[in-house]
C-alpha cells in the first residue's frame, strides 16, 4: 500500500516544494495550512499533473497547528481518507525577530505556540496510529537558529532549539516501537518567510555561509525525503543540517 505523509504548513515555502517532492517519490501527501486556501486548492489541483497519472493522492486541511483540538482532528480524517499516516513532517513556522527589550509577550508566544507547541500536538495526534503500526518517521524542521545565537531571534532560537531537545527525547521514546524522529536545520532559505530581510542583511548573511549563496526549498526537501525513506532506517534521534557549511 502506498504510504501517507502529514505535512504540516504545505501551502507555501518549503512545505509546498517538500509535499511536491514527496508525491513524485511516490507518497500520498496530507498537508494542512493556516490561512492560504486559494495557493492550497490550487495545489490540490496540481495533483492531477500527468506525473502523478493514477489520481489524486493530495489533501489540504485547514488547521491552525497552534490548535490542538484541530491537530487531533485532522490526524483523524487523514487516517479516514487514506488509512494511515506513516511519516509526519512538523513544518509549520514563523518568525517574529525583535531585539529581546523589544520584544513584546504576543510575539514570543506565537513564535513558541506555532514552531513548538504545534510540532507537539501535531506529534501526540499522529503518534498513536504509528505506535499502533509499529512503524513511521517524524521529521522537526528546526533551525541553524536552534543550534546557534541569532541576534534578535531569541523566541525563534528557544522554539526551534526546543524542537531539538524534544526530537531527540522522543527518538528515544518510541525507538522500540519503530519509530524514527529527527531534524533537518536549513540554513538561509529564500522563500516567503525570508523575504523581508533587506539586501543588506541577506549580504551579510552571505558572507557567513562558507557555500557563499543561499539553501534552495527542493535540497531541504531532499533532505527531507531522504530521513523519511528506509535508506534512513538507522537513523534517529539526528540534526541535518542544510546550511551551506554555516554550522561546519
Ligand atoms: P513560509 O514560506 O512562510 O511558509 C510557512 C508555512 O507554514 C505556510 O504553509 C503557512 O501556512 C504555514 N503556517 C504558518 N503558521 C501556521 C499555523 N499557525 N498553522 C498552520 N500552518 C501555519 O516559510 P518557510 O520558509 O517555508 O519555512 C518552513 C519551515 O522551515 C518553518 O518551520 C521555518 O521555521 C523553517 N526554516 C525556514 C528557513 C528559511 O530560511 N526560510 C530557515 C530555517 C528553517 P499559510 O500559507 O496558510 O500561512
């Protein structure tokens, strides 16, 4: 049977390019979005590309991944539609950068309740079913920003050093169930979330990345694909990073 992946935020971004990606692997793909229903229908639509020849095998979910009862939901109508979630990708992000004595309560938490708090939820919904089937793969998209200080990314570096922290204790959990759980860390990546920083900064940016340029979506997605496979099978409780040499 062909397996099922949740994504969580795969209307835009790399979300979208690693939902793509993984339909060309052969996956079905279920992905939820918060607020982008005309980009995630006319994803829906795409499915039906000559590529992906035997049906649609692509569903979008509105979800707000800060919702737990929605993320509980939405575990369970994917199981209906598609009859099991084999690997789940916690990909859902913001960032709202301020100087810390700038920073307001509103941002910290919304950067916590959407990067963190989401990514567990979306987890303890979707792990039954995998304990049950004693069998699946969780992918945290996490951060170099977790692994290292950023200047006016306080919320963003605890959130995502948080999704770290819990990817490796929940490896260990449920190892013997096998399950695998692990990360990829992008470094630069140009997408929507991205695209607010000035030239300036991006310039200095630049310059820290030993690769000099920027990470594209489809090598995360690779990066992505790649964990979830079998050829990972030994692998859990891991950071990739994908940062042109930033963390090196
Ligand atoms: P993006 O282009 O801004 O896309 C973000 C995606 O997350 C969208 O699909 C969005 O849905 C969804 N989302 C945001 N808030 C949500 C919420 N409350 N509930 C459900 N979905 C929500 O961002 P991206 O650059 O692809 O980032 C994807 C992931 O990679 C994030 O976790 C980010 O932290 C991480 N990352 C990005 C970079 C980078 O340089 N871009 C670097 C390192 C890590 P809507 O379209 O409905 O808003």
């Amino acid at each position: 049977m062909r397996k099922t992946v949740l994504i969580t935020g795969g209307s835009r971004g790399i979300g979208r390019v690693t939902a793509m990606r993984l339909l060309l692997d052969g996956y079905s793909v279920a992905f939820t979005y918060a607020n982008s229903s005309e980009a995630a229908s006319r994803f829906e639509a795409e499915a039906g590309n000559p590529l992906l020849a035997d049906g649609p095998r692509v569903a979008a979910f509105q979800g707000d991944v800060r919702d737990p009862v929605r993320n509980e939901q939405i575990a369970a109508e994917v199981m209906e539609r598609f009859g099991s979630i084999d690997a789940l990708v916690n990909n859902a992000g913001i960032r709202r950068d301020a100087l810390m004595y700038d920073m307001t309560n509103d941002s910290w938490r919304e950067v916590m309740e959407t990067n963190l708090d989401g990514a567990f939820s979306m987890t303890r919904a979707a792990l039954p079913m995998m304990m049950r089937q004693r069998s699946g793969a969780i992918v945290n998209v996490a951060s170099l920003s977790g692994l290292h200080g950023v200047v006016g990314q306080t919320n963003y570096s605890a959130a995502k050093g948080g999704l770290i922290a819990m990817t490796r204790s929940l490896a260990r959990e449920v190892a013997r169930s096998g399950i695998r759980v692990n990360c990829v860390a992008p470094g630069l990546v140009e997408t929507e979330m991205t695209g607010d920083l000035s030239a300036e900064v991006k310039k200095e940016l630049l310059r820290s990345i030993p690769m000099r340029r920027t990470i594209t979506p489809d090598e995360v997605a690779a990066a992505i694909a790649f964990l979830i496979s079998d050829d990972a099978g030994g692998i859990t409780g891991q950071v990739l990073c994908v940062d042109g040499g930033a963390s090196a």
